[in-house]
C-alpha cells in the first residue's frame, strides 16, 4: 500500500474506486465498505483509494481535546494495508480544510486529484462544509463528473451492528473480548517502557511503565488485565494493571504497568505493543504489599491459564 501525506503527491490514476472517512478502528463495519471497494476494483480493473484525515476532524472543529481514539494513524496505517487497500491518502485536516465545499471537493479532489471512477460510502456520510455533501448530493453531481456512487446499505452495516462509539464504550468498562470482536482484530497499545518507582521488583512482581504518546489515544478502562506482549519480534505473555496504584501510592494520573512473563533485562527506553486479551478483576487497594503480592500471584496463576 502506498501512503500519500500530502493530495499534491498523488498521481492522479485512469480508475480509482474511492472510499473516505474516519476509520477510526478499522472495524468490522468499516470492512463491508473496503471489501466493497476491492470486489468493484477487481471486477474493473480499477485501484483501490482510501480518504482519511489528521487529526480527527472533531479536534479541529469542534476542538474535542477529549476524543479518545481506537487506534493512532500509524495503527489505522497498518489495519488499512492489511485490508489489501492499494492507495491511502492521509488528508492534514485543518480549519481551511474543512471550509471546502462539497463542490469543491467533488471537482478538484475525487475527480482532479483522484481520478474517481467509482466512488463507495456508507449509508449515513456526510462531508464538505458543514457536512453538506449527502448521498443525494453525490448522485446529482457523480453523472456531471464521470463517476457512479454507490452507498452502503444500512442493513449490511447494521447486520454486524457495530460503530466505533460500541468499542469504544466497551472499551471503557473493559470489556476486551466484545470490543475484539467488533474490531475484528486485536486492540493494541504502544508504547515506549519508561522508568517507574521499581516497587514492583521488592515483591517478585518487576512491571514495564508504559507511555503512550498519543494523547488522544483510547485506553482500556482501570483494571487487571491479561495479555500478550509483542517486543522485537518476539510474543511473551503477561498481565497488565491500568489504574493509580492505590496500595503502594495513590498516583493523579492513570499508569499502565505490565509484569512479562519468563522475562529477564534491560528493557527501559524500548518500544512495545501490548495486546489486552481480557479483563480479569478490578484495581483494587490492598492492607500491605503481602497481601498485593498474594493477589498478584493469584493473577499470573489466572492469566497462565488463559494464555493457554
């Protein structure tokens, strides 16, 4: 998959079956569309062109510094190439950008840039200025620049019954196995392990702090959780806590701390992908760390089984 960061870096193509939007997650809904655009691009001797922005246009509108978002652009950049998708352009959204009108859009990007010849959306998007470009508007206007629009049907979407607002609520009460199988894939964390207070190593427990750049990035709601934890290359087990660790200080800011089972070294300053594969208890406080250190035990015993 080639990715463009800038529309002026497209080559413009003979026929583009085109699809554009968020795709935040690339979930299961989000599939019915690309596998749509693959069957019309197979059928026509077409490529495939995907349409997303940076950042998520409600940053930029509406200055939601609070969205919380399934995946990273470099995350939706890898789920989009495992799609099969042939072409990804990522749009830089901004405050000029969103003032294009639907018109303007139709002409001198899908159609100037792009070089649409089939275009394919779901049944509820909307785009151009203040969201005024509807199927209907794209049916007008497909004939009188030489592409066909097709619309998802609701049912196919609805069949499936899944948005990213479900994931990400269940997301929240860490609900990892519903969210999973809405996704489709696994929902991952990445990070960067840092250095923590070490309190964990005094009782057998030593955990990898983990900062995750992204500031809008969703993370699972405070719990125990086990997982799988990818390091070059390499798949260990583990259990990971999300909270403010209550028994050895309570911390203001949410900490994800992950123990790696039959692991030894150094591992400060590497780069690591969690995947959460359930969530087995809540954070909770405990009367001493002898007693942490018994439920802890208890975990991996928990987790062992399974990761099994």
């Amino acid at each position: 998959m080639k990715v463009y960061y800038r529309l002026q870096d497209f080559k413009k193509l003979d026929k583009a079956v085109v699809t554009t939007g968020t795709f935040d997650g690339v979930h299961l809904g989000h599939q019915t569309i690309l596998n749509r655009l693959k069957e019309i691009a197979l059928r026509e001797g077409a490529e495939t062109v995907v349409l997303t922005f940076d950042p998520h246009p409600r940053i930029v509108i509406y200055n939601d510094t609070n969205i919380r978002l399934i995946t990273t652009l470099p995350e939706k950049i890898e789920w989009l190439e495992k799609q099969g998708i042939d072409h990804l352009i990522v749009i830089p959204f901004t405050k000029e950008f969103s003032r294009i009108s639907s018109i303007d859009f139709i002409r001198n990007i899908l159609v100037g840039i792009i070089g649409t010849s089939k275009l394919v959306i779901g049944y509820n998007h909307l785009f151009g200025r203040n969201r005024e470009g509807s199927f209907e508007h794209l049916k007008e206007y497909g004939p009188v620049y030489g592409f066909d629009v097709e619309e998802i049907p609701a049912q196919e979407i609805n069949n499936v019954d899944i948005s990213s607002t479900k994931i990400r609520e269940a997301l929240e009460v860490g609900n990892i196995v519903l969210a999973n199988n809405y996704l489709g894939h696994s929902f991952s964390l990445r990070g960067k392990v840092v250095e923590g207070n070490q309190k964990g190593r005094t009782i057998g427990f030593p955990t990898a702090n983990i900062h995750i750049d992204d500031q809008h990035k969703m993370i699972p709601g405070v719990g125990v959780y086990v997982v799988k934890v990818l390091m070059e290359g390499k798949e260990w087990g583990g259990m990971m806590n999300i909270g403010f660790r209550p028994t050895i200080k309570e911390e203001e800011n949410i900490n994800i701390e992950v123990n790696v089972f039959d692991f030894s070294g150094d591992i400060y300053g590497r780069e690591i992908v969690i995947l959460p594969l359930q969530k087995i208890r809540d954070e909770q406080k405990f009367a001493s760390l002898d007693k942490l250190k018994e439920q802890l035990q208890q975990d991996r015993v928990r987790s062992m089984e399974i990761l099994k």
